[in-house]
C-alpha cells in the first residue's frame, strides 16, 4: 500500500513538472504555406489583404484620406500628429488560398528625405518578416482614384491597380521565427473594385515576397 | 479497489505538489538586465495612449468583449494588435507604434514562463523607423496580480512593477533594428517596463504605465 502510495505520489509530481516543461500549450494553428520557387533562386510567397474586410484600423490625420475610412475603428491621433505626413494601418493577412494566417502593420511616414513605407507580418505560426521601401507619395491612391473617375461623395466601381512599391525597390529588413536571416524584396499592389459613397475602399493589397537565406 | 483510491490519492497529492513548485518557481521568474540609464526611454500610458486593441478570443488576459473586429479566425485568435502613442522624456507625444504580439509556443511553466511574442514597429516622426522583438514574460504578472485581484478577488495592494523582457538577445533584452531614416542600418537592444498602477475587477479597470528603453549603439545613417 505504501509502494504504491509513494509511486503514484511521484508519478503525479514528475508527470505534471514534465507537462509543464514539454506540453505544447500555446501553439498556434498552422495553415500550409502557399510558396514557390523563384526561377533564378529563392523562395516567392504573396500575401493579400482584402479591403475592406481586413482592415482592423487606420489612424485618422491629413495623411490617412480615404484610407482612414471604413476602418473598424479610426485610431484618433493626438493634436501634435495631426498635420504629420504619418499614416498607421492594420490588416488581417492572407495567404495566397484567402486563408487569414497574420496579422500586419503599414507604417508610411512621409517626413524626412522622402516617404517610406514599412510593414511588420506576423504569422503567429512562423513568425514575423519585416519589409521596408521608399513609400508612396502622399494621397496617391486618391490621385489614381480620381484619375479613374472618382469623386469623392459619389460611389465608384471599376478596376485600378495601384502599384504601392515597384520591383527592386522594397526590401526584407528583418525576421523572426523562421524568417530570421532571410534576405530579400518585395512588391505591394493595390487593386481598387470600388468605393463607398461613405469613401470605404473594397479591393485587395497584393504583397509579392521574395526571400532566400544568404550564403 | 483500496489500492486505486490510494493511488489516486497519491497521483493528486503529487500533481498538487508541483503546482506549488511551479507557483514559487524562480526560474520562471527572470528577467532582461537592468538597462543603461544613457538609453532612449519612450514612455505610454494605459489606456489612455491606446489608439486601438484588437485581441484574439483566445488572447483576453481580462476577459474583456472582443467586438465585432475580433482576431477570431484559428490562426491568429492568440494575437493582439496594439496601437500606441509613446512619449519622450517631456511626456510630449513623440512616436506611434504598433505592437503586434501573440502567444509564444517557447513557453515552458518549469524554465521559462509564459511568454509573449511582442512585435514593435516605432515610428518616430522625422526620425524613421524601428523594429523591436522581445520575448515577454507574462507569468510573474499572472501570478502576483491578474489572478489573486481579477480573479480570486483579493485586495489590490499595488502599485505593481515588471520587467517582462526576457529576450531573444544573449543578455536576455530585446532586439532592435532601425529600419528607415536616421534609424536605418543601426542594432541595438530593447527592454520594457511597466508598472500597473491600478486594478479593479469590479468596475473592469485597469491602469499601467510602460515604458520601452532602447538601446541604439551602431551605425546610424543619413535618412532614406
């Protein structure tokens, strides 16, 4: 009686130290990666972002335009930042299938020797890829839009592409997880399909990633 | 069938022992190095610098209503998104950033904690911008606060202070790389701070103050 007393008592401490220790308490649901290999080397990943069902929130501003609009909730920015050419955004993130698999943030800052644009993707599952570029110049979606006949106001529909960052230009800057020490560049597209008369923008953001591990 | 009940006896009596090894244990309870006093403090407020919070329904710390805008999809419902004003050291407005942080799988009860994957994009206006990640340890605030006041209803005796960075770097800070303007090409190191100030699960209030030290030595170029 007392063996197996003493038995059971270490199998109960040992068992829940070793539970502690070695259970997968806090993994995260992992869908396959959608990749490709790239011609001449690396591997090619899209990412897509459907407006305006991904937008989780934008920060209001001169920069935000209609961009700000249709936000889940606007991120109202403090007086000091109002008139900063500075636009934050976040997005639930697609796999290449439509599948969300992430979550991400656009920072544009408009100020210093030209705009910039950087994005921050977390796939909880794989990690966090970090991409950096010149950015867009300030309201050029608005620009394109009116271009195609847009007025703000009034509804529109159609089709405009929107290239945010062009071939060569965007950069991989850092990664976590299994992107850690990835090099490489990336595109972002925008497609417009329509806009709102309340200036909500439905289309997609195509994000085009190449990586490879340096040798 | 004595010996069944004497065995399950044994089994809770064991499990039980190493839930209160588990609670003191010290090794789930470290944290980053004190950091320099030369390093750049950004400073937040809890809520009131939140520009907004997306949690995952598997994410609420407090049990809060995830809205309408919930991470809910399986893949991200152990996520949060945080958007933050931070201050400099005239508590002005002086950085935007974003937090992007999930669960982290590396969490280990025995050695490590619960740990916290935290993603920061920094912006500074007119500087550029900053990519952080650290691992956060969640435990020591789960176990000395959230759980005895939020849940078990105990009285709050704070102000509380942690220091949660545990990483990835050798001497357990964060990472920092400047990605654009006067930041770019630059590495550094990072560690967070925060102190709850109050507590009240009756009236389903919460108050902190965080600040983010970085630590920016290297290169530091002309802006993009």
């Amino acid at each position: 009686m007392k063996t197996v007393f003493l038995v059971a008592l270490i199998l109960g401490f040992g068992g829940t130290l070793a539970g502690a220790h070695f259970a997968p308490w806090l993994e995260h649901a992992r869908l396959p990666s959608h990749t490709s290999v790239v011609a001449n080397g690396g591997r090619g990943e899209q990412f897509l972002i459907r407006l305006p069902a991904d937008r989780i929130a934008a920060t209001d501003g001169e920069a935000g335009g209609l961009r700000a609009k249709g936000a889940g909730a606007a991120m109202l920015l403090p007086a000091q930042f109002v008139a900063e050419p500075l636009l934050v955004e976040h997005f639930k993130v697609r796999d290449a299938e439509g599948s969300v698999i992430g979550v991400a943030a656009r920072h544009w800052n408009g100020g210093g020797a030209g705009p910039t644009t950087t994005w921050s993707v977390l796939i909880p599952s794989r990690g966090a890829l970090v991409l950096s570029g010149p950015g867009e110049a300030r309201g050029a979606l608005e620009g394109a839009l009116r271009a195609g006949g847009y007025s703000a106001g009034e509804a529109w529909g159609g089709q405009i592409a929107v290239p945010m960052q062009r071939d060569g230009d965007g950069a991989v800057t850092a990664g976590t997880g299994e992107f850690e020490g990835l090099s490489g560049s990336y595109t972002e597209s925008w497609t417009v399909a329509a806009v709102d008369e309340d200036g909500r923008v439905s289309g997609t953001i195509e994000l085009n990633t190449i990586t490879s591990r340096p040798q | 069938m004595k010996y069944l009940f004497v065995a399950i006896v044994g089994l809770v009596l064991g499990a039980a022992a190493a839930g209160v090894v588990l609670y003191f244990n010290p090794l789930a309870a470290k944290s980053a190095e004190m950091p320099s006093p030369t390093d750049r403090v950004l400073s937040y407020s809890l809520p009131d610098h939140v520009l907004e919070f997306a949690v995952g329904e598997d994410a609420r710390l407090f049990g809060q209503d995830t809205g309408d805008d919930s991470l809910w999809e399986e893949t991200i419902d152990r996520t949060a998104v945080l958007a933050l004003v931070l201050n400099d050291g005239s508590n002005q407005p002086a950085a935007l950033a974003s937090r992007l942080l999930s669960t982290s799988a590396e969490t280990d009860l025995l050695l490590r904690g619960v740990l916290v994957s935290d993603h920061w994009l920094v912006t500074v206006p007119g500087e550029g911008t900053l990519f952080v990640q650290a691992d956060s340890n969640a435990w020591p605030f789960m176990k000395e606060t959230l759980v005895p006041v939020w849940y078990l209803d105990q009285p709050w005796t704070g102000p509380a202070e942690y220091w949660p960075t545990i990483g990835p770097g050798a001497d357990d800070s964060g990472r920092v790389v400047g990605v654009t303007g006067v930041f770019r090409g630059s590495e550094g190191s990072a560690v967070e701070r925060y102190e709850v100030t109050a507590l009240d699960p009756a009236r389903e209030t919460a108050l902190a103050k965080g600040e983010l030290h970085l630590n920016l030595p290297g290169p530091q170029v002309a802006a993009q």
